[in-house]
C-alpha cells in the first residue's frame, strides 16, 4: 500500500479552504433562505403563497409544528456545509457526518431529478393538478422558488461533500470491482441485495404502472388529483429503486467487473436514500389523519412506501458494511 492510499495521507487538503469551496458553501447557505424565510412567515402567522381555501390553514397548530420541524431539517444544511468546509470538520465521526448526508442526498435527489422533469413535461401540455380544475393547496410560485432552492442546496452540497470524502476517504473507492479483495462484502451481504431485489419488486411494478397512467392501487382522492407532476413523480420513485437494487446488486457480487468502484457505491448511495427517505416520509404521512376517506392511501400505496423504505435500508446496509470493512484493511495496513 502506498502512502498515497493511507487514511493520514487525503485528510490534509481539506484544511485549505479553497475558493471554489468558499463559493459553494455560500449557494448552499444562501439557498436556504427563500425556504426558511417562507417558513418563519407561516409559522408566524402569514398566508404569504397559501391562497385562499387551501388545506393547509384548516390546522394551524399541526402547520405551526410541521414548519417548525422542515425549519430545523433545512437548517441542518447550514451546519453541513460548515462542517464540510472547516478544519474542525475532519474531526467529525464518520457516522456522525455521513447519515444525515446520506439523508440530505435522498430527500433533494428525487427533488433535483423530478422538478425539472416537470417543468419539461408542463411546457409539451403536460399539466399538473391544479391546471385540471384542482383547488392548488400553495401558489405556483411558491413550488418555483422553493424546489429551485433545494436544487441549488443539493447541488452545492453534493460538490462539498465529493471534494470533503475525496480528501478525507477517496482510497476507500479507488479501483475497479474486480480489484475489490474478497471478503469486502461477504455472502451475508449479497443475501441482503438479494431481499432487496425480491422486496423492490412490488414498488416498482406499482410506481411504473401509477407513472403509466394505471389507478389501480391508488386512492381515490390521488386518482382524481393526477396529472403531469404525478406521472413524473412516480417515474422518478421507479428510477431511484433501480438505481438502488442495482448498486446494491453490483456491489454484492462483484459484478461490473471494469466498472470503477464508484459507480456501484455512487448508485448504492442515492439510489438507497432515495428511496428510504422518501418512503419513510410518505409511510409516516400515511399515519396522520385524513379527514376525507377518499385522500387516504390505500394498502397497497402503503405496502409500496414501506416497501421501498426496507430497500433503501437494506442497501444502505450493504455500502456501510462495505465502507467500514475496507477502512478497517487500510487501517490494519497502515498500523
């Protein structure tokens, strides 16, 4: 091994914080301020963006909570961004920094991949709800300004975060699968990518068959309420369970041989929080209480949200197991 590989030998570029660096923790701190800034409104009092009708003032103190709690998750892009950009932020656990990365990349990459998407498919006549007649819950512009803010933040937050594990854990993805030592990832890992690939089956075959056009599943209230963005949305929960399935698969059992280790842990890593995050959020909503029967999901919309969510954990369990591993061997060769 060479000192190149070393843990000691990538952690010392990071200490110097480069302008390009300097630019972007200042798009991912100035990114939030639209979201944080609506949401401070709300709480506050203000119908800024909600118009008149809308469901989202018929609970106010439920309101008051919910933007209460996406003001501390939005602000935890701040002190990401801090944390990846100073010195002190090397000393950081591992586990203590990449879990809520892990959970920032899968709440904003849907977000990334599927606005723009939407807005391509809204400009070839494709409509959303609101354009079929719906009573919109929030103003158009609202989504405009605060989805183009999450696009910034995930993009600026995802540079940080390459160029920080670059510096800090780049010997832990160098090579290609089929220089991965045996043992990395063992058969009780390549089981868990095979549950994954069995439990992706039926969230996928519903999200592509919602993406398509088909009800069947939905609730009432989702069916009447389709349209482009819907169709769009699904798509893009069908694309992020593949991506995970496959990275998972890949990376299990070595397959992809030329592939750089990159792409099955790169997959591995959006794919499973994607999906995870993301079905955790829809599972938990699917808890609260519905006043109308028709909004409620369904069993089988319930079955898929919890379904991608098991996938997303069970993946994210393979590129963890993977991680620690291969840092233990370099520790062990550098001892």
């Amino acid at each position: 091994m060479t000192q190149s590989l070393t843990p000691a030998a990538v952690v010392g570029p990071a200490v110097r914080l480069s302008r390009p660096r300097r630019i972007l923790r200042a798009v991912a701190v100035l990114s939030c301020v639209p979201y944080l800034g609506l949401k401070a409104a709300w709480i506050a009092g203000s119908h800024v963006g909600i118009p008149e009708g809308s469901g989202l003032l018929d609970d106010r103190v439920g309101m008051a909570l919910i933007n209460g709690l996406s003001v501390l998750v939005d602000s935890a892009v701040i002190v990401l961004a801090l944390v990846l950009t100073r010195p002190w932020g090397l000393r950081v656990p591992a586990w203590l920094l990449a879990f809520p990365m892990w959970v920032a990349t899968g709440l904003l990459a849907p977000i990334m991949a599927g606005f723009p998407a939407q807005l391509v498919v809204r400009a070839f006549g494709g409509g959303s709800a609101s354009d079929q007649g719906h009573e919109p819950f929030l103003h158009e512009w609202v989504f405009t300004v605060v989805y183009t803010g999450f696009i910034l933040q995930g993009i600026a937050l995802g540079a940080l975060f390459v160029l920080y594990a670059h510096d800090r854990w780049g010997y832990l993805w160098r090579g290609r699968v089929r220089e991965l030592p045996v043992g990395v990832v063992g058969p009780a890992h390549r089981a868990l990518a095979a549950v994954a690939a069995v439990l992706a089956l039926l969230p996928l075959t519903l999200h592509v068959l919602w993406a398509c056009g088909v009800t069947a599943g939905l609730s009432e209230g989702r069916a009447a309420d389709r349209g482009g963005d819907f169709h769009v949305l699904e798509a893009v929960y069908a694309v992020f369970l593949v991506a995970a399935v496959a990275g998972g698969f890949l990376l299990a059992f070595r397959r992809g041989r030329a592939l750089p280790v990159a792409v099955p842990l790169g997959l591995a890593w959006v794919g499973s929080g994607a999906v995870a995050c993301w079905g955790g959020w829809l599972t938990l909503a699917s808890l609260g209480s519905v006043e109308d029967i028709a909004d409620r999901p369904t069993p089988l919309m319930n079955l898929a949200y919890a379904g991608q969510m098991l996938v997303g954990f069970l993946v994210a369990a393979i590129g963890a197991y993977y991680f620690a591993e291969r840092s233990a061997r370099a520790a062990r060769r550098t001892a």
